[in-house]
C-alpha cells in the first residue's frame, strides 16, 4: 500500500478566477500540468451561472 501523503506535502496551484490556492487531487494525477481553475464555476465564462 503506498505511503499517505499530507495534505501540507501535496503541490498546489492559485486559481486565476478567483485568485485562491487548491491543492493537487487525485483526480487530476494525469492531467495536473493541464489544471488551470479550482472548480467548474470558476472554469465558466464570466456572464454564465453553474
């Protein structure tokens, strides 16, 4: 079994949308380089509800 990691340990990214940190999932573990926002409604155009 691997070794847990903290969540302190993990790389993080700043949100140009909303300009706040979220750390690395393990859902993005292929695509992390390519991750730019920290949800889908950051992700939407401006003029546009989620």
């Amino acid at each position: 079994m691997p070794k847990m990691r903290k969540k302190s340990d993990l790389p993080t990214k700043v949100c140009p949308a909303c300009g706040r940190p979220f750390a690395w999932r393990k859902a993005w573990e292929k695509v992390w380089d390519e991750v730019r926002y920290c949800s889908d409604k950051c992700r939407a155009p401006k003029g546009r509800k989620v």
